[in-house]
C-alpha cells in the first residue's frame, strides 16, 4: 500500500515537472486619448463622457461637425484639468472621508427614486461604485481649490467702491409697473369689454371671464414688470399711464389687450450701502476665477501632456 501511494506521488511530480511554466498574464497596453505626467486617460472613458453629453445634432456636417469638434475638444479638456487637480491635491494630501461622500450623494440623487437614479447613472456610460468615484474628485477638487485658490482671495473696499462707480447701470433700479391684462382674440370683442371696463366692471372680472391669457384666473396679474421687458409697442403704452388708469386696445401678434396699471415705480440709482453685498458676490467671483485660471496656466505649463489627436478625429 505504500509503494502504491508513493508511486501515485511520483507519478505527479513527473507531470508536474514537465509541465511548462506557467506564464503570467501580460497586461494589456491602455489605447490612450491623452497622457498627462504618465497618467493616461483611456479612450474608452473619454468615449463614455462624450457620449454621455454628445450634441444631439442629426447632420454632421460644416457648423454641426465644427461644433462636434469644438465639444470634444472640451471634454477632453476638462479630463486633463482634471487630472491636474487631482494630482495636485493629492500632493497636499487632501483626501474625502467617505461620510462626507455619502451625504454628498444623499444630496445629488435627493430628487431620483431608486430605479430613476439607476436610469441615470446607466446613461452616462457608468455604475453605482464609478458614479461615486466621479463624485469623491468632485469633491476633493473643490477642496482643494477651496484652500489653495479661493480662501486667498481678499476683497477691499477700495475695489467695491471702484466697481461701483465704473459700473452704474448694474446698480439701478430699473423703472417698473405693476400690471394687469385682458388679452383676447379678436378686436371687436376687445371693445366689447373695453366698453364694459368704463362702465364699472372690474378689471379682474373681466380678466377671469374673457382673457385667453395664461394668468386670466390671477385676474390678469402679471406682477412686476420692468421696463425692456416687453415688446416696444406695448412698452410705449403701458409706460405712460398712469397708476390705476386702463390702456385703450393694443394689438399684437398674440392678439388684442387691455391693461391695468396698478403700481408704479421710478429709475433710481441704488446707494453704494443698498448694494455692497452684491458688488463683493460679483468682485469675489471675478477674481476667484482670475485665480484658478492662473492657477491652471501654471499646472499645464508644469506638466507632461500628450494627445493623440488621431483617436480624437475618429470619434464622431
């Protein structure tokens, strides 16, 4: 019995030795679209996120094939950004702790129900775990340009106050009335209820009873309008009533109206203090921009990029 399992075990180490070695699987070469410091970004990834936000165009030639090019030209634009700002926070360390990631997709998918959100995420060429992923960079690029570009950002008061006074226009408060009408089909209906106004019926009778307009059941209330709003000829009109005085018949393209004039309120200029808060949002975001394309032009003139404009073209 014990020849017999030591001839069985010799049996063994004979074929096992003349066996061939076993050969490690060699890894397939990613077909790159672009390289940024040996980083590659994958021509089928990039194929995915084009995809996924494609002009929806039927005819592929002159303005729609340039518009096609000038997309993917974007796209993949936005991919070495990408890669530059991941490698850069990564540098500083800066990372996303995975309870801040989930309350980040708690936050995103609020308004998708399970198979909507999965509907979705399919669309755009990903799963659930690569979804994710896409939005840890989010994340972690924001942080990173939270710290290194945005909090450096300082505002004066002599820069607001500079803007304010470059800028008027964007400080005034634009003339505007507060406005009601009858719009109705045809002319002679039009005097009809024009008529019935001057006898006491009230405007917002009439609006709910004949008005074909969107707010006839608001009795014809279309709030607040400011002056340029509103097509030239019906502008002039109403403009130059005064308040609580009704417009005679104005045709247009959509029919005939009445208007009611319920309010009225001047151009002014807003004072400096009435509108500081909003000059710093649009200083801030001025020069927080500034920063991170500055920012930008110095990561890609650092960096190593190549792109294989061949695979590029052949994308349609």
């Amino acid at each position: 019995m014990q020849k017999r399992v030591l001839y069985i075990a010799l049996v063994f180490s004979l074929m096992a030795a003349c066996q061939k070695p076993k050969e490690e699987p060699v890894p397939q070469k990613v077909l790159a679209i672009a390289t940024v410091n040996g980083t590659a970004i994958p021509f089928e990834t990039f194929k995915k996120a084009y995809l996924a936000e494609r002009l929806d165009l039927q005819n592929a030639d002159g303005p729609v094939a340039s518009a096609r090019q000038l997309q993917k030209e974007n796209i993949l634009q936005n991919k070495i950004d990408e890669l530059l700002l991941l490698d850069a926070a990564k540098k500083l360390q800066i990372k996303v702790k995975d309870e801040e990631l989930e309350e980040y997709f708690k936050i995103v998918t609020s308004g998708f129900d399970a198979a909507a959100l999965e509907n979705e995420i399919a669309a755009r060429g990903q799963t659930l775990a690569s979804f994710k992923d896409t939005l840890r960079k989010n994340l972690t690029i924001s942080h990173y340009l939270t710290q290194e570009v945005y909090a450096r950002v300082d505002v004066s008061e002599e820069e607001l106050l500079a803007s304010y006074q470059a800028h008027p226009e964007k400080y005034t408060q634009m003339e505007a009335i507060k406005l009601r009408q009858i719009l109705v089909p045809g002319e002679a209906l039009a005097q009809e209820v024009h008529e019935s106004l001057g006898k006491g019926t009230k405007f917002e009778d009439a609006a709910a009873k004949y008005s074909i307009a969107s707010e006839s059941y608001q009795g014809g209330d279309m709030g607040w309008i400011r002056r340029g709003n509103l097509p030239q000829n019906i502008e002039d009109v109403v403009f130059s009533l005064k308040t609580g005085t009704i417009s005679p018949v104005v045709p247009s393209d959509y029919g005939y109206h009445i208007f009611l004039v319920e309010a009225h309120t001047p151009a002014k200029e807003l004072k400096f203090d009435q509108v500081k808060a909003a000059i710093e949002r649009d200083v801030r975001a001025q020069k927080e921009q500034e920063a991170q394309n500055t920012l930008m032009e110095t990561l890609h003139s650092a960096a190593s990029i190549t792109i294989n404009k061949q695979l590029l073209e052949q994308l349609d």
